[in-house]
C-alpha cells in the first residue's frame, strides 16, 4: 500500500492531481481511494488531495502512514508535513520552497513552476508537471495508465500541452 498527500494553494490543481493519480491506478487494476480537502478561500488558501493506492482492498480511506508528500508551497509543507517520516519521501517544488524539515531523508527538489512557466508559457500545467516526478519517484502507477488518466481528465485542445507537462516532469529527474 502507498499513501500519498499532494499538497500546495488552492488553485494550483493538486485536487485534480490527486483524482487523476488515483483512476490511473485504477486503470492499472489497482484498489484507490482518493479525499481532498481545502480551506475556504477559492484562490491562495492551502488545497492538500490524499491518495491511497493498494493491490488489495482499502479498509480506512485517510492517509495514516505517509509514503509520499508533494509540497508545492513553503506553506503547505509546514502544514501538511506534519506526519513526514524518516521513511517519507517528500517532493518539493524548489520554484517556492528553500526549507525542508530535518525529518526526511529523501528530498526531491524540481523546480516544478519554473519549468512550467519556461517549457510551456504557463504555471498553469505545475500540476501535471508534479504528477509525473511524483510517479516517476513512487514508480505507483504505469505511465501509460497515468497519460490516459490526464487526457481523460484535461479540458479539451490542452492534451498536447498536458502530454508534454507530464513527460517533463517524469523526466526531470
């Protein structure tokens, strides 16, 4: 079983992040469960979307041993990085965040909104950018089951653009 927190501001799309993740899983003949919570700004606010991904069945749906955290935000870090572990691995966007907690041993630094904004012309496409390093660290689901769950998921006419974003980010490390 692999317990995942995707975390940032809201707006950044990590609650879609987080249901893309979760029906590639699916798609790759995987138990998943997938709970998000935000606060109540629209915009700016911190947004965290949890994913659990198992062989077998999920008998409590909320992460309780954290395998893998994505922080986008030096703010969500410190708020949703309260249960990283020694064992955590914890991916960062390098773009927003310098300070990492002393806890964790493996610390992914991508500068995953200035390769948006460079590779892409928007940080709009962070998102997917995250997924991909996410699924190349945790290696949780295929990456053809996660493209076909992005261009499931993704506004129509962006599935170029998102394609790319996704191979960016499973290739930056």
């Amino acid at each position: 079983m692999l317990q995942f927190r995707l975390s940032g501001s809201g707006g950044q799309g990590l609650i879609l992040a987080g249901i893309i993740l979760a029906e590639a899983a699916i798609r790759d003949g995987k138990e998943a469960v997938q709970s998000q919570s935000y606060g109540p700004e629209a915009r700016g606010g911190s947004s965290k979307s949890e994913v659990i991904i198992s062989k077998t069945s999920i008998h409590y749906p909320k992460v309780s041993c954290l395998d893998f955290l994505l922080a986008m935000t030096q703010e969500a870090l410190i708020k949703y990085g309260v249960d990283l572990n020694e064992d955590s691995h914890l991916i960062i966007d390098s773009t927003f965040i310098q300070e990492v907690p002393a806890v964790c041993k493996d610390v992914i630094a991508v500068p995953i909104t200035k390769l948006a904004k460079e590779e892409l012309g928007r940080d709009l496409f962070a998102n997917i950018i995250a997924l991909g390093t996410v699924v190349k660290v945790s290696q949780a689901v295929t990456f053809d089951a996660l493209e076909q769950a992005v261009l499931a998921r993704v506004p129509k006419g962006t599935e170029e653009s998102n394609r790319k974003a996704l191979a960016l980010g499973y290739n930056a490390l």
